[in-house]
C-alpha cells in the first residue's frame, strides 16, 4: 500500500492502481454536483432575504432544524445498514481467489451506493433549511445548510479513501 501522506508530481492523478480513476471521478462529479446544488440555491436564498438574518425561528425553521437533526443520524446509519446487506451476498471464496484490484473493483458497486446515499440525505435538509431561512429569515437554517456543504465537501472521495474502505470490507467478508 502506498503512503497516504507522500505527494505526487502528477496534480492530475486521482486514482491509484487498485482503484480505477473513472470510479473516482464518477464518484466526485457526482458529490460536487450535489453539493452546487445546494450552494446555488443558497445564493438564490441569500439574494431573495437581501442577506436578511433574522434570530427569531419560526415553525418551518424548527422543522427544518429537526429533520437536519433526525437525517443527520440517519446518514450514519441507513448507508451501513445497506451496504451491509450488499456484502452479504459478495462470496469470501469470490474474494480470497481475486487479485486486490479484482477485489476492490467487486465492491465498488456497494461502496457507491453507500457514498450516494449518505450525500443525498444529507443533500434533502440542506435544501429544506435553505427554503426555512428562505421564509423565515433564521440565520439557524442558513448555518444548516452551510454546515451541510461543507460535510458533503468532506466526502468527496478520493482513491486512496476509497481503497482503504475496500481493504476494510474485504477483511470483513473474508474473515467469515
């Protein structure tokens, strides 16, 4: 496994030889695609409120507050509880007669699934905070969805996070 922490003269170079750069890319359109969304809306908000940031909540910035709060755990867990059921039907005898790149390419489906699913439900109360402060000018829901941009910006993958996922769930499954 190659360092983590050791740089690179190629700035271009996303992938690493076990994980192809197409999944990687794919992967990072697709996270920065939600998180432009978000931003873009925001500028809309922030255009419509005239940058207004009002400290008294009304009840659609407590809801908007509360479905954060409930999506937010539900990120952590739903994205695990799936790909978990993914991995059961991935075989250990599949895995244990693979090379690493065959093995990390198997999971990649699963690895996917589970990265689009934390996003968008993080992505829903981003949007649903942004309609709040839209209404309710609460500076609260502003912050809620600027929090939520830069959660989704944390996960971006990379092929080096992706590969050390893989190399966790093939340890995983072949250990049963």
């Amino acid at each position: 496994m190659s360092n983590p922490y050791s740089t690179t003269s190629d700035s271009d170079s996303i992938g690493t030889d076990l994980v192809p750069v197409a999944d990687v890319r794919g992967m990072k359109i697709i996270t920065l695609a939600l998180i432009g969304g978000v931003v873009m809306f925001m500028g809309v908000t922030l255009i419509l409120n005239e940058g207004a940031l009002g400290t008294e909540p009304g009840l659609l910035a407590w809801i908007g507050l509360g479905f954060f709060a409930v999506l937010f755990v539900q990120h952590l867990i739903i994205p695990q509880v799936v790909v978990g059921n993914v991995l059961k039907s991935v075989s250990a005898d599949e895995l244990r007669n693979g090379t690493e790149a065959e093995k990390i390419q198997q999971l990649m489906p699963a690895f996917r699934t589970q990265h689009i699913i934390g996003c968008a439900l993080l992505e829903g109360p981003a949007f649903l905070n942004l309609v709040a402060y839209l209404i309710d000018d609460f500076v609260g829901n502003l912050a809620v969805a600027i929090l939520v941009v830069v959660m989704l910006a944390m996960k971006i993958p990379s092929a080096t996070s992706i590969q050390w996922w893989a190399e966790e769930r093939i340890r995983e499954i072949e250990a049963r």
